[in-house]
C-alpha cells in the first residue's frame, strides 16, 4: 500500500504544480535555514577525537599564589607553570600516557639554495603526544620517550612543511634547521586538520595544526618566542629562561591519558597530594582545587563553541517549525479542495486509517522533495557562511555538511512534513465519507 | 440482503434538527432490484447512504447480510463497504487523475489482493463493460455513458452482494441510460442485489419492487414483478458460477 500512496502522491504533485511549487519552497527554505546553522552547530560542537575523548583529561592545579582567587567563577588557572609541570609529568604511572605542551614561533632555514628562512609555529610536547591525539603519519613516526629525556634533537614535521622543503617525499632522516640547531626528522605527519585543535583548546581552537613538532624539553636550551598565554599572579623577577624552574609564569598545558574513571579519582588523589606537598613547601595558598577535564567539558566549559551558534541553531530550528505550521492551511485547502475522491475512496472500502496514511505520504512526499532543495539550497548558505565567516587560521572549508547532516537535513523535511501534514491528514479522514460525497 | 427496522436518521444544524429518515423499515432480498422514486429532500440519499454505512443513524435496527452494523469500527464498516457493496452515483465519480483500470482498481487496491488477482478482475469488469480498448484514458477523454460503465465495472470487479445507485442515468441521454439500465438488469440477473434511487418512472418501473419516499418514509410499495424463485436465495457469485 506504500508504493500505491506514494503513486498517488506523486500525481497529486504534478497535478497541483504550482500549490505543491509553493509548499515545496517553504519546506526547502525551512530545511535549507535550520541545516545551514544546525550544521554550523555540529562542526563546532561535535567531538574532536571520538572514542577517546573521555579518557583524555586536561590537568589543572590550582597554583595561584595571589590572595584573590584566579577567576570569579572559583576555577583553578587554566595553564601549569613549568616547574609544576615537570614535577607532575611522568612523576605517576596511572595514566597509560601523558604529555605536557605549548606553542612556540621559530626560524626555518631551509636547506635548499635560493630558499628564504621563514617563521613557523612549534609545537614543544613529549612522545605521547602523537598517539593520544591520534597524529596520523605518512612517514616515520613520533620519537620515543627517552627522546624526550635526553633531549634527542629530533622532530616531527606536518605534511604542508614536507612539502614546501622536501616536493611531500619520505623526509625521515634528513635535517631541519630551527633557528640556529639542527633537528633529524623521524617523522612526516599526514594532512592532519581537525575541526577544532582539541589538543590545545586554548587561544584560537580551529587554527590548524603546528608544523613542527619537538620535544618540549629543548626549549630552555633553545631561544624561542612562546607564542601561547601566559599568566602569572606575581612580577616574575628575571628573564624567563633564567627562572624557568621557579617561575609561577602558567602557559604549559598538561594532558593524561586515563583508562578507566577509578583512575581518574586516583589521579585526582595524586594531584591533591602534590598540592598538599607545594603547600609545605610555602606554595599553593589557596585552597586546593584541581581539576580534571575531559576534552568535551574543558570545550563546554571554555566555550569553544560559541553560545551563538547554540542559539542560531535553536533559532533556526524553531523557523522550520514556524514554517511548516504555517505549511497547515495550504494541506488544510488542497485535501478539502479534493474532498468529494476522498468521500469516493471511503464509499470503495478505504478506512479512515488509510486515508490518514494516503494523505500523511504526500505530505513526506512534497516536504522529502523540499528536502532535497533544501539541503542544496543549505550547501549554497555555507559556502556563503564559509566566505565570511571562516575562523582565522583556517584555509580549507571548513562548514560541511557530512552524512549524518544530510540524513539529519532529510529527517527535518520529514519532520516538517509531519507537523505541517498531520493535522490536515487527520481533518480529511475524520469527516463522514456522507458528508465528503454531498460536497460534490 | 437488507433489513432496516425503524430506522431514524437526524441531520442536526445548530438548533435545528432535521429527520431525514423517520421509522424507516425495509427489507430487500437478496438478489431483489428495487427502485426507489420520491421529491427532493424526501430521503432517498439519505437512505442509500445509511444504507450504504457512508452516514450513521440515530435509532432502529440495521441489518446487512445478517451483520448488524450499528456497533461497528470504521475500519469494519470500511471492510463491509469494500467487499459487500457497490456505490453508483449519479455524476460517476470516477478520481480524474486515474485511468480506467487505475480507476475501477480502487476498491480492489483496498482489499488488498495480489497485482495478478486484481489485475485478472479489472480485465474482466472492464470487458463486460465492453471498454477493453479504453483501459488507459483518463476519464476527461472519455463521454458520460462511458464513464458510468467504467463505475459499473469498478463495481463489478469488486463483486459485491448489494449494489446502490443513486440516479445513476440522471446525467446521461436516453440512449446511454438505457444502455446503463440494461446493463445494470444483466447484473441482477446474476444475482446481485440493487437499490436503485431514480426520477425516470420508466427506469422505476424495470424492478421487481418500486418503493415512494416522502418526508422519510416509505409511503408506497409497488410489486412490479415477482422475483425469480431461483434468486431468492442464491449469491451472485454461486449464479456466475
């Protein structure tokens, strides 16, 4: 009976172009508004490294030595100091992996003749960086720990960098010069561009990754400009290489890696108990208050997503609705307009309930039709959205509607088509076939 | 077939009420054809569709082929309508953007048989009508006696126990309602019972029982002829065969 009512939907379509045209294009400008902005939505908001995101915690100690806490809101900074950081890297083994990292501005001098040294982004970090984030490689891979702890003068470089020193081929083993060192090339990522940076939520969470990556424990030795926050309650005395150790400068980030939520308390207790032990040694004055966030809360939390594309979402959402609400009267007129075949229909057999189904199928019919403009129309709103509201930093498109976007753009029609069918669907099948059939 | 005992139907609008059928009590046979004559507003319609379980009623008895339908669900009533009655009307009602077969496939489409069964049945109704050729036009393209005989066929491919026509010759030149009357006689002589509403004495005047409706009562019963003893009793269905 399906494909009959589908039959029937089809030529009353065609047999009303212009009426099924205009509820067509409110459906299609309904769908096209609340997919545009609901995508929107869905690219800032959705999860940066799914199956993972729960078990990779964002570590915050509350080290502010200022009398006044560090926000009104009673939260611990949002960055470590160096010296916390490295007395909490590696100082616990309940985490499967944890990193420290930051980002940093440096000179590439290409090795090439006639090349220009130019300014890129670093990013300092340790080996388990490249796993818990899932850094994908083309070439070689990550260095090892005891990279990390020597320090091995050895990096990581992104896909764009290969490219512009090497023409993209396998570069492992061969040198990039940063500022005045050295570095051997153990590995080449592979065009890496998540949505939303989920590895460093602070600053600008949608530039695209660093193209260069070193182990972070180069830095005091190497003359660098940091290049993230940095926050500190006091006047640091000196230079900051000079009083790295005991700086209460806060601009490292720490991530752990944990397996299950026991390790999470237990490594909450851990945390308690460095802060217990700072404060013997004269630090950490205020009451302790570490923190433990998974990357979806720190991006809830930091507001990565913007509250206006939460809203423009719900907006445009409840426009759908208004428009197939409004959507009633013009199904109200076509199916009473048509009201004596119904009355014939139910005069041959067919029962109110499938009347109710006849009519509800035309409705999905003209708002699937709706849809499908709608999600066109839709493509042609976010590349207008791409042009001018691109983040900074971002050069690819970045607004795209992914499958689940398309099937969720259909399922809005079909909703669509429920509200505005429903009711006059119900109206047709629930007058006396009598009364339909007087109407002739 | 049909037996209606007291049966009163009120139309209500506002504060007024009308009685469309009063104490209406009627019994037709299965395999009887009876005509039904009466002025405007006396209850004819009304009755075909009370008949018909297209309109409801207040009081009385109505029994359908033994069912009585005064307590059934739409969807019962919908399935009696289906298999057990045939609705001719007056202005055809065929659905204009159906052609022929699509047309008189209707009823079967709500019954839900096989394509092959109801691809044999439209075969077969619209041959009896002798409109073969003229399965695929739409009913725009063709005349008005045509168009009646495609809702004869939709009735017959649904072989039904009891046939009501609401002046079916009432939009057709003599010749093209004779042609109708003849056909409609051809059908009850298989044994299909009719209920036949007409202003044509000379169409009234062909069934075995001519019934008078004034203010929604029978207020006259004729005895044309008497029925064939074989029909009395027998089904449409059990006489084709």
């Amino acid at each position: 009976m399906l494909l009959y009512n589908l039959r029937l939907a089809w030529k009353s379509v065609l047999r009303h172009p212009a009426l099924s045209g205009l509820i067509v294009a409110g459906i299609a400008l309904g769908v096209a508004v609340s997919t545009s902005f609901v995508t929107i939505w869905h690219v800032l908001a959705a999860d940066p490294i799914p199956g993972k995101s729960d078990r990779l915690y964002y570590v915050r100690v509350n080290a502010w030595g200022a009398p006044e806490p560090y926000d009104e809101e009673g939260n611990p900074p949002d960055l470590l100091t160096w010296q916390d950081m490295r007395r909490l890297l590696g100082a616990s083994d309940i985490p499967v992996r944890q990193t420290a990292t930051f980002k940093a501005l440096a000179y590439v001098r290409p090795q090439e003749r006639g090349q220009r040294p130019f300014q890129e982004s670093l990013r300092l970090t340790t080996a388990d960086f490249f796993p818990m984030f899932q850094a994908p490689f083309r070439y070689g891979s990550g260095w090892d720990r005891a990279a990390d702890a020597k320090p091995e003068a050895v990096a990581v470089i992104g896909s764009d960098l290969n490219e512009r020193l090497f023409g993209g081929r396998d570069s492992v083993g061969s040198t990039l010069r940063l500022n005045d060192r050295d570095f051997k090339i153990v590995g080449v990522l592979a065009p890496w561009r998540p949505k939303v940076r989920h590895y460093d939520l602070e600053g600008n969470p949608y530039e695209e990754p660093e193209q260069v990556f070193l182990p972070l424990t180069h830095f005091p030795a190497m003359s660098m400009e940091l290049s993230g926050t940095r926050n500190s309650w006091r006047v640091e005395p000196g230079g900051m290489l000079e009083t790295l150790g005991s700086s209460e400068m806060t601009w490292v980030q720490m991530w752990v890696e944990l397996g299950s939520p026991a390790d999470e308390r237990a490594y909450h207790s851990f945390l308690d108990n460095y802060a217990r032990e700072q404060k013997k040694l004269g630090r950490f004055p205020q009451a302790i208050n570490n923190r433990l966030s998974t990357v979806l809360e720190l991006m809830e939390e930091w507001q990565v997503v913007p509250r206006q594309a939460k809203a423009l979402a719900a907006i445009s959402a409840l426009f759908l609705v208004i428009a197939a609400l409004n959507l009633i009267g013009l199904f109200l007129g076509k199916f009473l307009a048509r009201s004596s075949v119904v009355g014939v229909r139910r005069a041959l057999g067919a029962s109110r309930g499938a009347i109710f189904a006849q009519h509800l199928v035309e409705c999905e019919v003209v708002a699937l039709i709706g849809g499908v403009l709608g999600l066109l129309l839709s493509l042609g709103v976010l590349a207008l959205v791409n042009r001018m509201y691109q983040p900074a930093g971002v050069e690819e498109t970045f607004f795209e509607l992914d499958p689940p976007m398309m099937l969720a753009a259909l399922g809005f029609a079909l909703l669509a088509g429920a509200i505005a069918g429903v009711y006059p669907s119900w109206r047709i099948c629930a007058i006396a076939p009598a009364h339909h059939l007087k109407n002739q | 077939m049909l037996e209606m005992h007291n049966v009163t139907k009120i139309y209500r609008t506002g504060l007024v009420e009308t009685r469309a059928l009063r104490d209406f009590t009627l019994t037709v046979d299965s395999g009887e054809f009876v005509t039904i004559t009466g002025p405007s507003g006396s209850g004819k319609t009304t009755f075909l569709n009370v008949a018909g379980l297209l309109d409801g009623f207040e009081q009385g008895i109505y029994k359908l082929d033994g069912v009585d339908v005064s307590r059934l669900t739409d969807r019962q009533m919908s399935r009696i309508r289906n298999e057990k009655i045939g609705f001719i009307f007056q202005s055809f009602n065929l659905i204009p953007d159906l052609d022929v077969a699509d047309n008189v496939d209707v009823p079967l489409r709500y019954r839900g048989l096989s394509a092959k069964d109801r691809k044999e049945r439209i075969e077969r109704a619209v041959g009896m009508v002798g409109l073969t050729s003229r399965l695929r036009h739409l009913p725009s393209q063709l005349s008005g006696g045509q168009q009646q005989r495609v809702a004869i066929a939709r009735v017959l491919a649904g072989d039904p126990k009891l046939i009501l026509a609401d002046e079916p010759t009432g939009n057709l030149d003599s010749g093209m309602a004779r042609e109708i009357m003849e056909l409609l006689e051809q059908i009850n002589e298989a044994g299909t019972s009719i209920i036949m509403v007409t202003h044509n004495p000379e169409h009234a005047a062909r069934a075995h029982r001519q019934l008078h409706i004034a203010d929604g009562r029978i207020v006259d019963m004729e005895r044309i002829a008497p029925m064939p003893l074989n029909r009395i009793v027998a089904h449409p269905s059990a006489a084709r065969a």
